[in-house]
C-alpha cells in the first residue's frame, strides 16, 4: 500500500509516519511538502491512499483536491486539519474527499479513518457522527416518507433547490418546504446537518 502524506509540517509528518509504519504491514510512506512534489509522485509511481492537510504553505488544500480531483476520480483522499470539524467535515467530503480527520484526533481515528476509507467508505470524525447517532436517526428514518427520503437524499449529495425541483417536477418552493419538514423531523439545523445524517446513514 503507497500512502502520501501532504503537510509542509515536518513534525506532524514524522508522526504520522510513524503511526502507519507501525500498524500497517507493507506500507510505503512519502513524505510530501506541496502539490508539486504530489502531482510528480502520482505520475512517476501512483499512490493509493493521500492525506491532504487543507491549510498549506501557499497553497489551498482544497484548490489542490480540486486539480486531483481533474485528473483521477479513483484516489483516496483524506483531508486532515486543526480547523473546524463540522464545517469542514461537510466541504471536505462535498469536495470530493473520501473524509476528513482532525489532527487532535488519536492515532486509533486515523488508523480507522484509513481502513474505512480502503473499504470504498466515506469517514467523518466520530465525534461528529456520535452527535447525529444521538439524536436517533434511525427511527426518524422509518417515519420519512419515499418523497422525503428522495428529497433528503438529494439534498445530502448537495444538489441546489432548483435542480430537484425540475428533478422531481415540483416547485422550489414546495423543495424548500420539504427541507423545512426533514430538518424538523430529524432534529437538525443545516444543510451541512443533512450530509453528515446522509453519510452516517449510509445514505449516499
């Protein structure tokens, strides 16, 4: 297994180098200071796993995702950041990612964020997934009807408004009341709410 690691961080680096020498058996680790040097490993020897910090030296970890994002859809991407978890949790997957990670998480987190995520899974930090398991999504689901789960679904994968109203032949309005409903049955706040929910309901 080729992972790379991206984060002009020298210490952060070593120690997740260190964490997956240690648990994963026939790994091979590159250790990566810009997209530069990614953009040259993916092409001279290919990677199966990366994990992108979002706040680079110069760079944008998420303007990076996008060119990766251009050239191959089959690269596993794993965001890591010290920056706000719901939010960027949220965008880190919109974007493409496989899932995101924060970097106070422990290294049992990243080890599981790394299988999940080999396993053609999306992760998110378990401490914003416990938030939605909390609030018993499971039974709220069984209660939403065939519309409402179309429409969550659709709202989950962040299709605007308007596309599923021509979707679906309805009115925006009539879309925006649907969403009113389904965060009011499921007990969230926000659309970032709705991705999360879809992600740990297997939804999507």
């Amino acid at each position: 297994m080729k992972i790379a690691i991206l984060d002009d961080h020298p210490a952060m680096r070593k120690g997740i180098m260190s964490i997956l020498t240690d648990a994963i058996e026939n790994v091979e680790i590159f250790e990566l200071i810009n997209s530069k040097e990614l953009f040259e490993l993916m092409q001279s020897k290919g990677i199966d796993l990366l994990l992108l910090d979002i706040s680079l030296k110069n760079e944008n970890g998420f303007d990076v995702l996008e060119k990766i994002r251009s050239i191959t859809k089959t690269l596993k991407v794993l965001m890591v950041s010290a920056l706000s978890e719901d939010f960027y949790a949220y965008k880190s997957i919109k974007a493409g990612a496989q899932g995101f990670l924060s970097k106070e998480s422990a290294s049992d987190d990243l080890l599981t964020a790394i299988k999940v995520i080999q396993k053609g899974k999306k992760y998110i930090n378990p401490s914003i997934a416990l938030d939605l398991i909390e609030m018993g999504h499971e039974d709220a689901l069984d209660k939403l009807s065939e519309r409402e789960s179309q429409i969550l679904i659709a709202l989950g994968k962040g299709e605007s408004i308007s596309s599923i109203a021509e979707k679906y032949f309805l009115s925006p309005k009539t879309i925006s009341t649907y969403r009113t409903r389904l965060l009011s049955k499921l007990n969230l706040k926000s659309n970032a709410d709705l991705v999360l929910f879809c992600l740990n309901n297997n939804l999507l």
